[in-house]
C-alpha cells in the first residue's frame, strides 16, 4: 500500500515527537541555502515534508513555509540566545526528542568525518602527532568548546575566543601557583611522605636540572606521586653538600623538612649516597642495581662471558648497519638500539632482532654481514633472550608508581640469584653468563639494612637451594609478570593458637590473603581494626618505591617538551609545566574541578556542580582574585 501525503498542525508534530513515533524524520530542507539553515532541520512525517522546522539547538517546533524564507529562522535566533542564557527549568522538547533516531546519527558521522579531516589538517600543518587527539589535555579542551558553542551560539568569531600565545604562557604562572597552593594545603595533612631525588642535563639546552617527586598514601585516594620540582641546577657544582642543599631548598618551598623518619630514594652514585648520609634514611634504586650488572655483564671485559658477548656485539653490528644504511624500512618492525642509560633496551633490541630474524637474508646484502648473520647461532640467541626476559619482568614490577613495590626487593633479588643457577639443558655461554650473574648479584644490588643483609646471605645459602635444581623456563613473548611475581611467595602456613593481645604473632598465624588483584596498601586498610600498629607501620614502609622511576620518567616528558623548535622554552617555564603536567590530574581529583582562578570567571560545570562541597575547605581563599594578574607575570622574558 502506497503512503499519501498528509499534513499535520503542531500539536500533532509535538505529539509525535514525544511519543516518538517512528515516521517522524528530520532532514535537511531542499530550500536550505542560507547558512542560517545550520542550525535548522525541516520535518517530515513519512516521507512527506510538513510546514515546520526545529531548532537544533533548543529542539522547539516552528511554523514555516518555504515563501517565509529565512525570516522565521531570523526571530527565532534571538530568541533561543535569549533562552540559553537564561536559567530557565522549562521543559523543553529536548525531553522528548529521541537521541537515537537516524538523523542524529547521520549528524553525529558527518560531524565526526567532517572533524576528521580538520584534523588531518591540523596535524600536517601544525606538524603533530596523530594520537595528539588521544591526550588528557586535548579531549577537556573540545569538551570545553563544544559548551562554550552551547552558550555562545554561531554569532561569535572563533578569533573574539582564542586567547594569544602570551595569554596561553601566563596562564601557564597562575594555575601553576594555584595547583602549588592546593598541594600544599594538602601534603600538610599528610603523616608519610618519601621523595625521588635524580639530576639530568638537557641535550638541546645543555641546562643541568633537578628532579624532586614525593611519594605518600591516603585512604581515599591510595598511593599518590606528585612532582614538587624540575627546576635548573643553579649551584657552582655537584659536591655532596650542593645537592643536599639543593634538594632542602625544594622542600622548603613546600613547608617539607628532611629527619630521620623520611626516606629518600635515589640511584647509587657516590655523590647521591654522600648527599643523603647524615639524617635521612637513603634507599638505592634497584632498578639502577639491575641495569648496572646487565650493563657490565654485556660490555665489560675478561669476565668469563665472551661467547654471550660476541653474540650480543654481532647483533648491535648488524642492527646499527641496517639503520644507518636506510634497510629498516624493508622490515616488518622496527629495530630497537640498545643505549646503556636506558633500561631493559638490551633486551628490547634483542627482542626486536628475533621478531624480523627470518627476513634479515633477504635484507642484509653486505658481505661482512651475511657471515655475521649466518655464525648466530637462533636457538642460543633464544634463550638467552629468555634469561633477559627474567630481569625485564623485575624491572617493570619495580617501576610500578600505583602500587607498593619495596616489599618485592628482597624477593626478587633472591629469584633472580637462583633463576642464574647454571642449567645443564642451557648453552654453555649461557651457563657462563648466567654464572657471572649469580656470584655478582649479591655484591652489586645492595640492600640497605644491615640485619636483612645478614638474613639475606643466610637465606641464599641455605634457603632457597632447593628451588635451584628446577628453574621454570618463562616464555619470551609471555607478559609473565604476575607469574613471576606469584612464584616467590611461600604457601600460606597452618593456623595456631596464640595470644590475643600478641598483634605481630596474630598476624603471622592469620591466613588472610590477597582479593584478586588487590595491593598490600589496600590489604592492610581492610586490616586496619585488627592491626592497627601494624597498620601504621605498613603506611609509613610501603609508600618508599622501589626506584626513582618517577622522577627518571619526569625527564623524559621534560626532553619531549624541549624540541628542536622550542629551544627557547625556559628553564623556569619547563618547571612549571612538567609540575601541571603531572600533578594536574589528581589534584582536580582531590580538589575537584569546579575551583576557579577568579571570582568573573563563568564556569561551565556551575549549574551542575552548584551543591558540591570541596573536600579541603582551607583552599576557598585561591578561588577568588587571590592569584596574580595576568600582567603581573616575571616571565616576560621567557618563550610566551
């Protein structure tokens, strides 16, 4: 049966819509050539087209026909500014509007193309990445266009909107001082803290800089990191005293002080262990122990190692040819270069190697190659592979800063000393290397209590021979982390009776354990009524990481920040924006969002976030004009 045109008064488009009425459409009128037609759709029932438009914006219904032009469209526009502005709870016909008819969508897929493009665009142009659109920082700005669109509507030129470069670098000071604030407003409340101390030099600017991040836990937020400095290291030199001066300048600008009950985590060089000697409690980084002895097995000489030596030199030759002769583009995957300062890259060239192994015949063409290639000898390579695969899966689990790490030291350490047990099924290069691993571990990854040190010679000895004479093998393209991790912990004991006011012995005679993928800090906050001196101790240990990892990654996005094109970036501006860049995040979680930098400012989220109470009521002052102006800045000298 054919459809017939029938038309329909306003009432009963309105009930239609409501009811949501599957012949309802809305499209794009034939006569829309004025750009005021953006904005507007015609309606149609059925397929038929009716004397009446809506609003995308407000969604209303109105009466037009197609003599009336766009004089509707003219009146209606002033209107629907009018009503956005306003505050009005009148229910609009946006309740009723589906929000998964067809034609939505199509808009949704025309946008999404159209931005698409754009973007494109943008990143050929702008010269950026592609995954720029994937950042933290870019999803909130186009959420906050998208509502400043909402309420300014189309009469506004995008030029009225977008603030000037310098504005940008200005702005970059106040919210830099207001996020300083609310830290410190918050590490006051805090009864635990460690920090990561490390120094690097900028390749580019050839600037000495100095990291400080700080480590506490809470409650409610759990283990938390923030980043209190990368500021440029402006002393005459490196000396003990200097550092140590250094970092208590840092401190102090926080209201934070360094005693006996603090602890410090920092590599292993002489002058950081000189630096943190005298009242402070001085952690080395074990992930920088680690490096070290992989480092000296595979580049240093006469220590009984030179078949995994030459193994690993030929592989470094026929990688480093094969990207300075252009040949990296004939392979499936990029080969990685091992670099002595990055962790765990000896196995990723390695791992790289493996991967485009079989293609390499059909790629290498120099002679010298060729017969490097074909004395490697794969089965050897593989398992030497997987030896390093053991101490990866360590690195990674030491580098985590979301969970307590310092309790695996210790278990790890012994792992590793037997997982270097010599092996009858290994290569006898392998067994080699894995001998130099096991007499060295001992002496190069030092622990920092001298009773542990004790117990742990014993335990080496003694303890865990019996897992020696079977070590499990780990798949090299295995993520075995877990399992590694689960493979140096004892079986639950069985339960005895003991003394009820006794907490340690309670604890040890427990069997609670683990739920799924819980921490330890997670753990002991369940435990907290029944251990409560155990609870504080937990609170006060745990927090302390197991490597600097974060202020080693706090240089890496620093490096990122100073690019060939941005040399003139400041040493004092970089500071501020490695410090909002990793802080930003959870102090908007703990403070919230709705904290504006002035009292004029309108904030979008205000009529959503209006009855929400901040949970730190001491920052209310640093919402109204408490911050400096915006001509008020001392860094006019900087890059905008």
């Amino acid at each position: 049966k054919m459809a017939t045109s029938t038309t329909y008064n306003k009432q009963q488009i309105i009930e239609m819509i409501r009811n949501k009425n599957v012949l309802i459409e809305f499209r794009k009128s034939k006569h829309a050539k004025s750009q005021k037609w953006e904005n507007y759709l015609q309606v149609f029932v059925n397929g038929y087209s009716q004397c009446f438009i809506s609003c995308t914006k407000c969604h209303c219904v109105l009466s037009w026909k197609s003599n009336d032009g766009t004089n509707v469209m003219d009146k209606h526009d002033k209107a629907c500014k009018q009503q956005s502005a306003s505050s009005s709870t009148q229910q609009s016909i946006k309740s009723f509007w589906s929000t998964n008819n067809g034609v939505q969508k199509q808009l949704v897929i025309s946008t999404k193309r159209k931005l698409a493009n754009v973007l494109a665009e943008c990143c050929a142009t702008d010269n950026l990445a592609f995954n720029f659109v994937n950042g933290v920082g870019f999803i909130e700005l186009t959420e906050n266009l998208m509502k400043a669109g909402q309420q300014l509507g189309s009469g506004v030129s995008i030029d009225e909107v977008l603030p000037d470069a310098r504005t940008i670098s200005r702005h970059i000071n106040i919210i830099y001082n207001f996020r300083k604030q609310q830290l410190i407003s918050y590490l006051v409340t805090m009864n635990y803290y460690v920090i990561t101390v490390d120094f690097w030099t900028e390749s580019k600017t050839k600037i000495h800089y100095g990291g400080v991040t700080i480590h506490t836990y809470s409650e409610e937020y759990g283990l938390l990191v923030f980043v209190l400095a990368c500021k440029p290291y402006d002393l005459p030199n490196q000396s003990a005293d200097n550092i140590r001066l250094f970092t208590d300048s840092i401190l102090e600008s926080y209201g934070l002080v360094l005693d006996k009950v603090k602890y410090v985590v920092s590599d292993n060089e002489n002058k950081m262990r000189a630096s943190f000697r005298s009242n402070i409690v001085r952690i080395g980084c074990a992930t920088h122990f680690i490096n070290k002895i992989i480092e000296h097995a595979l580049c240093k000489p006469n220590i009984d190692c030179d078949a995994i030596q030459q193994l690993f030199n030929d592989i470094h030759d026929i990688v480093v040819y094969l990207r300075s002769c252009h040949d990296q583009s004939k392979l499936s995957k990029k080969l990685q270069l091992f670099s002595k300062t990055r962790w765990n890259s000896s196995y990723e060239m390695i791992s790289s190697f493996i991967d485009v192994f079989p293609e390499l015949n059909c790629v290498v063409t120099d002679k010298d190659r060729k017969s490097i290639l074909a004395r490697i000898d794969f089965d050897e390579l593989l398992a030497f592979a997987k030896y390093l695969k053991h101490f990866v899966d360590v690195t990674e689990l030491l580098s985590s800063e979301n969970t307590p790490t310092i309790h695996l030291v210790l278990l790890f350490k012994h792992r590793l000393i037997n997982l270097s047990k010599p092996n009858e099924n290994d290569p006898e290069s392998l067994q080699k290397f894995k001998k130099y691993f096991e007499d060295q571990i001992p002496t190069y990854w030092e622990l920092d209590d001298k009773e542990i040190n004790k117990r742990h010679a014993q335990q080496t000895n003694a303890s865990f021979d019996s897992e020696a004479e079977s070590p499990q093998q780990i798949s090299l393209l295995s993520n075995g982390s877990n399992d590694f991790l689960s493979e140096c912990y004892d079986q639950p004991s069985a339960a005895g009776v003991v003394a009820i006011n006794d907490e340690f012995k309670r604890y040890l005679q427990s069997n609670d354990t683990l739920i799924d993928n819980e921490d330890l800090l997670t753990f002991w906050k369940r435990q907290k009524n029944l251990y409560p001196i155990l609870y504080s101790i937990v609170c006060d240990i745990l927090i302390i990481p197991a490597s600097n990892t974060a202020v080693e990654r706090l240089f890496s996005a620093s490096g990122h920040a100073v690019t060939d094109t941005r040399t003139r970036l400041s040493a004092q501006k970089l500071d501020k924006l490695m410090f909002i860049k990793k802080n930003l995040s959870i102090l908007k979680k703990i403070f919230g969002k709705s904290g504006k930098l002035y009292k004029h400012d309108l904030d979008f989220h205000s009529t959503n976030q209006k009855g929400e109470k901040r949970s730190h009521e001491n920052l209310s002052s640093f919402d109204g004009n408490d911050i400096v102006d915006l001509n008020d800045s001392n860094d006019d000298s900087e890059e905008w």
